[in-house]
C-alpha cells in the first residue's frame, strides 16, 4: 500500500495535500525517521520533536527559494525526507552515504552546512543581508533550539539581526520549558492573533491615530505599548527578545501543525526580525525517546520495538571516556583543588559521575565553549585545577580563549579532548582531525595522546601535577582491554617511551597509531627487517633525547599519526630532524589535506590507510631494493 510521504516527491506535493492528511503525514515520517535510525544510529529525539515544523515550514514557505536553515542539523532528518530524499534516505550516516546534517552540495533544500550549534541565526541574518542587496525578495528562516541558544555566538546574531532590522524569521524550538495548559493557551490565542494582518495593521493604525491626538498622543502611544509588553512579559520570555529588536510571538505548541501554518504566515509577512517561540517535546511519537531524551539524542542502532540499544563492541575494554571518567573521579578524591567543566556534554564526556560525585566542583556551562575555558582560566586563578572536558572538534570554537586567557598567562587548565581523530558516522563536522596542529605550536602548553588506556591514566595524572597549562586527547571507542591501574605513576614530562629496538628503520607514532605501528613491526620482523619504535607519547614537547639517538642510526623515519598532516605530530618530526642538521628519507601517515566523509571509524581507517598494512608497505617503499633480507609475499 503506498503511503502519503512515498507521493511526496518536494514540497510542492506536500502543499497539495488536505489539511487533515497531514497528520497523517507526520506519523509516516516518525516511522520512517524511528526505522533508519534503528538501524542505523543517529539523531533520534531532536527530529522527532520537529516532525509537525517541518511539515509546516514546508507548507507555508517557498523551498528551496525561501531559505530554512536548520541549526547543528541534529532535527533535520524530516526536512530530508520532504525534499526529495526518500531513496536515499536509508544511507543516512553511512560510508558513502547520505549525511546526518544539511549539507549544501547534497541537496539545494539544505540552505547552509551545519553541524555545531548556536550559527543558524548568524548565517540567516547574512542571507537576508545579501537577498536585499542583490534585490530579492526571499523569505529566510532559522530554526534555533533552546540549547543552542546558550551560546555567545546565537546571542551575537540576535544583536546584529535587531540592529540591522532586516526581514527574518527565528524559530525558537524550546523543548525544556513546561508551561501550564492555561497559560499555553492563552499565550497560543494572542499569538495567532498578534500576528494577523488585521492585527498587525490595526495596530500601525491605532499609534498612529493615538499619535495625532494634541498634548498626548506620543503619552498614549507609548502608554498603549507599556501595557502590549507587559502583557507579554508576564506570560512569555518575549521581552528578552524584543530587548534584542525582535517582534517576539509565543509560546506556541509546537505538535499543532495548523496553528504552526496559521501563524508561520502571518508571521512570514511581518517586515522586520521576528522570532517565534514554540514548545515541543523532544523524541515526540516514540515512547522509549520520550522517555529518555539523553539516551535518545544521539544513539547507536537500537532495537525499535523496545528502545534497547544492540550490544558495543565485543571484549572486555573499556571506552577511553569511561577512563577518563574514573581516573578523574579517583584524582579529584586525593586532590580537593580539581574541578571539572564541560560545555552541555556531561554524559558524552563522562563527567555526569563526577557531577554526581562533586556537585560543588563541576561545572556545565552550556553551549559555550569560549566561555568554558576563559571560566576556568578565572578558577585557576583561584589556585584551582580545572579539567575542561571539551570534545576535540567543539575545542575548535574556543582557539583564541586556550591561547589568550590560559597560555598566555601559563594557568594550571587542563583539556581533556574527547573524540580526537576520526569519530565515525557525524562525518567532517565532528571528526577530531586537527587539534595536534592547531595546539602544539602554542607557548607554555604540553600536550599529549595516549596509546591505550592504562596510558591515559598515567598522563591524566601527569597533568594534574603540572603547574601550568596541559591538553590530551584521546579516541572514541574502548581502550585495547589492559587491565587499569589503581597506583597511577607520573610521567616526565616531554618523554617518550622506546617500544622495541631495530636497525632496519624507525617508527615513531602517537595515540591508537602506536600500536598499528608495533603490529606493523612485528609482521616486518617476520620478513627480516627489524624496526625500532617509538612511541612518542609527547607531541610537545618532543623527546628530542630518544628520537634523534633513534634518528642517528635509521636508513629511514616513518611517522604515524590519527590527524591531520599539515602541521601535525610528522611535522613536528621534520622539524626536530631538520633543526639537528640530519637528513633521511621521513615517510609521515596520517589523515590527507582534506575533509573526511562519515562512515565507521574502521572503514574510514581503511580508506586512508591508517593501519599495520600501510606501515608495512611505506618501509617496503623505502627499504633500498638489493637488501635480500626483504622478503616480499
């Protein structure tokens, strides 16, 4: 039997459709979005929750004319599905596969690439800005939820759009506020009347008739818009907004599909910023979401009938998050100084524990993650030891802050960089492929990666001792299954650590890499060559001593990394060799001068040639041909 969204082929079929079969429309699309995320993982609740929205910013606006831009993209999976994206839909985070954010090259309804918080607002402000410069006459629409409304940047774009009075709408998806039946319905009738022609034009109207009347009018005038917004401010938010310059509408109920067309158009007439404010509720139509809005915000595959998710991987390691996790829960026990700081990801970084284990001393300061690291530079201050617990792509957003307010005052901060490297299914948005280059450069900071998890401890607790400031970073995914110390040891700091020893050639490698490298070591061995390796441990700085003692006797250096290699730990390598005055053949492994798709980390691994494989074949590339030691298969 073919359903209503199979006929829906672009918006233009769905604006065909009857009212009444919208309804209709929207539970097709939760299944739809609960069956491939089952089995595919992925954003789950978010786009649950927008199910009526979509449908109804699809209705009333003109896609891909009118612009919709939709922020992180956690919520977009309905808006794919109504443009023309059902074939493919079933790859949605696959290798090779559809994305699980807008993308612009992947469909021209995807108005902006997103995939971190808090730019929608900035970004549709420039496309308004643009469209009246050029003279169109297009609508522009940003979709922003109340989480990412905690950042600096969305507050930033508030403030412009209010200043520059540009045509926009903002739709405030809040799906954290509970407001009483009765409120929410009176807030929903003025809404739906404050923003109707009749409305809008009575009220031009009346201030000016008001403003005519000899001796009082601009009193009268100015008295009737007190008593509007004290109407407002005493049932809504609205006047934060209209601080901003906004004409604020809302709250509304954001499951109601003809109440959200009904005001989308009145509102899409206003001349003006305006921002509507709707409730919804996260995961909406799937019981096991609704229940559980963490769990279910961004999720392996699952089982759909019950919400229980399928096993992980297999064997007794442990994630390097959970690590993380305890090591600083048994750390922060011995040391009443360290305090913990994360950006609106307490579960995806392991501090939920140690929230539950300090609550005096942890800290979630929202989606800001500038703010998150100058905060803790002022905890420093203090004499404190604050553990900022960032994932390495967001540690991005906060460049300037890590530089400026930590080291270049030298503070005792410590990043802990979750999801370094490839993170798998997210795609380029989340992959944690530069922070080696974009760190190790910058004075007065140590920065390390571990090679499995009982290294992680000991470095956690060699930053803990250090009196300045200390970043490591660390995969997604289980350690290799070493069982974890309960006496942590502290490392020297800026040594490495020789694993094997060899004359045929030298490895040196950091993170998950090292170990690739010792498999690569021990497969070469088997052929005859005989490599050393180095696990570098240190990105900076650098074991100069051990490297170039191990440099001083190698026919050829291959270097490994899980980042980027402009300006990443090969570089480094380089530059070490080069300022000795040495020169021999350097092959370096790492991720290429690009942007990396979605896909399983091992897939991803594979393509790249982050493995044992490519180690092996690099040395054979560079072992000089008449050696007859090399045995080749």
């Amino acid at each position: 039997m073919e359903t209503l969204l199979s006929q829906i082929k672009s918006p233009a079929d769905l604006k065909k459709l009857e009212k009444k079969q919208l309804l209709q429309v929207a539970a097709e699309l939760r299944e739809q979005i609960v069956a491939t995320v089952a089995k595919n993982g992925g954003h789950l609740g978010s786009s649950l929750g927008v199910v009526e929205l979509t449908i109804a910013l699809h209705r009333v606006f003109d896609t891909p004319r009118d612009h919709i831009i939709w922020d992180v993209g956690h919520q977009a999976y309905a808006h794919k599905l109504l443009t023309g994206r059902q074939d493919q839909f079933g790859s949605l985070r696959q290798f090779n596969g559809m994305s699980g954010f807008p993308k612009r090259k992947e469909s021209g309804y995807d108005s902006f690439g997103v995939g971190h918080s808090s730019t929608s607002i900035s970004a549709a402000l420039g496309m308004a800005a643009g469209r009246d410069i050029c003279g169109d006459d297009n609508k522009v629409v940003a979709v922003i939820g109340d989480g990412s409304l905690t950042a600096g940047m969305a507050f930033e774009g508030l403030n412009h759009a209010g200043d520059l009075k540009k045509k926009l709408v903002v739709i405030l998806n809040d799906n954290e506020m509970s407001i009483s039946p009765n409120v929410g319905a009176l807030s929903s009738f003025l809404s739906r009347k404050m923003t109707s022609d009749t409305f809008i034009r009575f009220k031009k109207e009346t201030e000016n008739l008001l403003g005519y009347v000899p001796g009082i009018g601009r009193d009268l005038v100015n008295l009737a818009k007190r008593a509007e917004e004290s109407l407002k401010s005493f049932m809504t938010p609205g006047m934060l907004f209209e601080g901003f310059g906004f004409d604020y509408f809302g709250p509304i109920d954001g499951h109601n599909i003809e109440e959200l067309v009904a005001t989308l158009r009145n509102v899409a007439q206003i001349n003006g910023p305006v921002l509507l404010h709707i409730l919804t509720k996260k995961g909406k139509g799937y019981e096991p979401a609704e229940l559980n809005p963490p769990k279910f915000h961004g999720v392996g595959p699952f089982d759909p009938a019950t919400g229980e998710t399928n096993g992980g991987k297999a064997g007794s390691a442990v994630a390097y998050t959970k690590v993380f996790s305890d090591t600083l829960i048994a750390l922060a026990q011995q040391d009443e100084r360290i305090v913990g700081i994360t950006a609106a990801m307490a579960e995806g970084t392991g501090l939920k524990k140690f929230s539950e284990a300090f609550p005096e001393r942890f800290f979630d300061v929202g989606i800001a993650e500038q703010h998150a690291v100058t905060f803790a530079a002022g905890l420093a201050c203090q004499g404190l030891r604050p553990v900022v617990a960032i994932y390495s792509t967001f540690m991005q957003r906060a460049y300037d802050q890590v530089i400026h307010d930590v080291c270049l005052q030298n503070l005792p901060v410590t990043f802990a960089l979750d999801r370094c490297g490839l993170v798998g299914a997210d795609g380029p948005t989340h992959h944690g492929s530069f922070d080696l280059s974009f760190l190790r450069h910058i004075p007065n900071l140590i920065l390390a990666t571990p090679r499995n998890e009982v290294e992680l401890q000991r470095i956690m607790k060699t930053a803990s001792t250090v009196d300045g400031p200390f970043a490591y970073r660390y995969p997604r995914g289980n350690g290799v299954g070493l069982p974890l110390l309960d006496e942590i040891e502290v490392l020297d700091v800026g040594r490495g650590e020789l694993l094997c020893d060899g004359s045929d050639g030298l490895i040196i490698a950091v993170g998950d890499m090292v170990n690739e490298a010792l498999i690569a070591a021990q497969n070469l061995s088997e052929r005859g060559l005989h490599l050393a390796v180095i696990d570098a441990r240190f990105i900076k700085p650098l074991d100069a001593d051990l490297i170039l003692s191990q440099v001083q006797k190698a026919p050829f250096v291959v270097t490994a990394e899980e980042n980027s290699l402009q300006g990443g730990f090969g570089s480094s390598v380089l530059e070490l060799i080069s300022d000795a005055g040495m020169t021999l053949p350097v092959e370096r492994i790492g991720i290429p001068d690009r942007f990396i798709g979605q896909g399983t980390q091992a897939e991803l691994r594979t393509q790249l040639g982050l493995s044992s494989a490519e180690i092996v074949k690099r040395v054979l590339q560079l072992t000089p041909i008449d050696t007859p030691k090399v045995q080749v298969s």
